[in-house]
C-alpha cells in the first residue's frame, strides 16, 4: 500500500510519535536526553511550533504540538533530526541512520482527545515498568503540569488553562485525570492514529477538517463503493 501524504494543518494540534531504526536506543543517558530537549526548544521557536507535551522514552519520544505554518512541523522534525544524529554518532562514535524512518503524525481533536493524549504521553514511563507514577519519570512534560518544575519547552494548551483558576487547580486537575488513566480504547485510539496517519475525532470534526485538506483523513470502509 502506498504510504499516505503527511497530514498537517496549521492550528490543530498534532501527536507525533519518532523511533530509533530497528527500535534501537537514540538516548544513552542523560545528556542526550537533555541535547534532544534544547535541540526541541530552539527549533520549535524557530518555526513557530508550540510544544503542550512531551516524553523522552530509551527508544522513542512522543511530542503533542501545535504548528503555526503548514511547513512548521516537518521543517521542525527535520532540522531536529539531522541536528540530533550528527551530535549521536559524533559523541558516540558511530556512523548512519538513527531513525526508523520518517516520524509519525496525526490531526487530533482538541476538544475530545487532547487531554487524554497528554495523559497518554505523560504514561508512556509507566506501561513500559520503568516507574510507578508519571510524576517520578524525569524525562516528561508531567512535572511542568503537575507543578513539580517550570519546563521552558511547554507552551500549555489553551484547553488546560480551563481545568482550573489558579495554578494550584490546574495541577491538582490534571494530575487526577493522570492518576484516573485511559480506557484502553481510547488508548487504542490514540496508538492506532499516529501510527497509521488518520485523524483523531468524531464525524463534525473530521467533516470540517476535510475542508482544509485533499488528503483522506481516515480509512475507508471495506467493499465497493455504494452506487449512487
């Protein structure tokens, strides 16, 4: 099957998945986690992109973001790409690709799903075993939400600025909805659609959507197609 156009609309916010070839590690320790988190900083104020979420895991890392320009994202993921392999294999003395490919992306539905997908990326630590609770991951965007540090990266989502007013109930907010979880469908939903690029949300959103774009936004249904 032909690998689908990358979708990208500027104004919506988008989960991004990137994977180490052969699900091989792209962080060793500590300080490539922290090059990776600068590399991020600078590249997303440089092409206009807001960053409301992030995890760094051994062999991935997942970012939730808003691009501001429709070339934003990939100019984004690509500069931080190169950037990122050449300070790998030069501080680790190897040579060839890191990635498995391009990186991977989906449209989602802000008012239905982006909150479960911060919580989603926010509990990438605890499905793997690493740790017992998001907030002891170092590595994430938790902390920032949860009021455990100040992360430069973060640009909060509108959306959050909603579950409470003052910051105390914000963080009091989302760490419930952390700690309550996700169904597993929706998080089936959510693995599902950046894996295979179709957009998150409900019929009204995927219809306005459709507007702005000529790409497919989601699967077709199995058979022929019905005869007018």
């Amino acid at each position: 099957m032909a690998r689908l156009p990358r979708l990208s609309i500027p104004g919506y916010p988008h989960h991004v998945v990137q994977r180490g070839n052969n699900r091989q590690a792209i962080f060793l320790d500590s300080t490539d986690r922290q090059q990776m988190l600068e590399l991020l900083e600078t590249q997303a104020r440089q092409f206009d992109v807001a960053i409301h979420a992030y995890v760094l895991m051994d062999n991935h890392f997942h970012l939730l973001l808003t691009p501001q320009t429709v070339e934003g994202l990939s100019r984004m993921m690509q500069a931080v790409g190169r950037r990122y392999v050449r300070y790998f294999n030069d501080r680790h003395g190897r040579s060839g690709t890191l990635w498995e490919g391009r990186y991977r992306s989906t449209l989602i539905d802000a008012q239905a799903y982006l909150l479960a997908c911060m919580c989603y990326i926010d509990l990438n630590p605890v499905r793997a075993g690493l740790v017992g609770q998001a907030r002891d991951y170092a590595w994430s965007s938790h902390a920032h939400y949860a009021g455990l540090r100040s992360d430069r990266l973060i640009s909060p989502h509108p959306l959050y600025w909603q579950l409470g007013n003052t910051p105390f109930a914000r963080e009091a907010a989302y760490a419930r909805l952390v700690q309550e979880g996700l169904t597993a469908a929706c998080q089936q939903e959510l693995t599902d659609s950046v894996l295979k690029g179709w957009a998150l949300g409900g019929a009204d959103f995927l219809a306005e959507l459709q507007k702005k774009t000529e790409r497919r936004l989601s699967r077709s249904k199995p058979g022929r197609p019905v005869k007018s």
